[in-house]
C-alpha cells in the first residue's frame, strides 16, 4: 500500500538554528499537509500545499510541494523553544485517501 | 470557529467494560475520520465516513470496535469489551472539499486507557 516516508526520526538543535523535514512517497498525491502536535493534544494544521511546485509559508514556516507530486518537505526558521513537538506530513492520494508521515520529534535546546 | 470537540478527553476504565467516544465534526464538514495513536504504529485510519455513511472501515481493529453516525454533527466510536492493548488515543478529524482543496481538521484526542 502507499506509505509516506518521513525524515528525520528526530532532531536536536539549537535555539536559533533553521531546521529542514521532508516526506517521500512512491506514489503521487494531490495534496499535501504539515501539522505540529504538542504533548497530550491533537495535531494541528500548519501549512496546507494543493499545488505541485507550490511554495508557501506561515510565519518562520515554509513548505513545497514537489514538482513529481511524490514529496514535500518543511522548513522553519530561526528555531525557538516552542517549536518543540512532532511534526507530521500528510498526503492525499487520487482515491481521497490521506496518509500519515511516522513524525519527526523536534528538540531545541535554548 | 469551534474545531472538532471530543469527549471524554481522558478515560480510564476497567477490561472488559464498554467504552464510547464521541465527536462532533466541524459544521459543514461532510468527512469525518477515526484515527488511533500509538507510540508503536503511529496514527492509523480506523474508519471514515461521508455525508454520515461509513465509507472505509478496513482500519477497525476488530468485532469489538464499531463506529456511528446518526447525524452531520455527532459520531460515535465504541469499543466492547475493552482490553489492555485499546489504550491509546484516539483522534476524531473531519474535512470538506473546498475550492482550494481537501485539508483535515483534528480535534484534540480521547486519551483512553484500558487496565
């Protein structure tokens, strides 16, 4: 079945560092989400991509759309304590189907 | 705007006794999805539903399992009997199909654990 492959497992980084995740998949989707959960609460939507080559930031987040559909990935800026959490991507696959990255557990060390 | 709102947030309960979890979708939202979380396997798809009709169920575990959705604004997940291995957390999530695109909405989780 479709599997989205993301990476890193996890990240420890320093305060002020710029940090990069992506996910990869065999297959194409037409859209692609980034969300961050915070311990003991659900996942939250960040940036939401329906574009290929789409390129679209949130304040120090930015995030593609890859051109060949199949990948994505997530920049932040600038880190600060409270970007700590996992962050998660999503596909949408053709049969509106969504399919979840296994999470990168970010660390910021102040 | 109110997200998804689930309830209980936190539930303990004994093996064997029935568990139902319940959510309210965002308003005009016509998907809603069940999803499972654990540290082990992630977050998996249990069930969805469209304009309240179960569409996929192949993610629900088992029998003891089932889900409903009387209305466009209430569903439920029902877990009977219980056993040790259901804890987890368990996210209710909704989405439209909009001009832009589809893009899913979680609510914050039922936190359940079976002992």
């Amino acid at each position: 079945g479709q599997q989205l492959n993301q990476s890193p497992q996890s990240m420890f980084i320093q305060e002020g560092e710029d940090v990069s995740m992506n996910c990869t998949s065999s297959s194409i989707f037409n859209t692609w989400l980034w969300y961050k959960q915070d311990p003991g609460e659900g996942p939250v939507l960040l940036i939401a991509l329906y574009k290929a080559g789409e390129l679209t930031s949130n304040g120090r987040l930015t995030a593609q759309f890859g051109i060949t559909r199949k990948d994505s990935f997530l920049n932040i800026s600038a880190s600060i304590p409270s970007d700590v959490g996992i962050y998660f991507c999503a596909g949408l696959n053709n049969f509106n189907k969504f399919y979840f990255g296994s999470g990168t557990k970010l660390n910021v060390k102040p | 705007d109110a997200g998804v709102i689930q309830s209980p947030r936190h539930e303990v309960t004994e093996m064997g006794q029935e568990v139902t979890l319940r959510c309210k979708p965002i308003s005009g939202h016509d998907y809603l999805f069940w999803y499972r979380q654990t540290m082990m396997r992630g977050l998996e798809l249990l069930i969805y539903f469209n304009n309240n009709v179960p569409i996929d169920d192949s993610g629900m575990p088992e029998d003891r399992f089932s889900a409903k959705m009387p209305n466009a604004s209430f569903s439920t997940l029902k877990i009977q009997p219980s056993e040790p291995r259901d804890s987890a957390v368990y996210f209710c999530a909704s989405s439209s199909r909009t001009a832009s695109g589809n893009t899913i909405y979680f609510g914050e989780g039922s936190w359940l654990t079976v002992v």
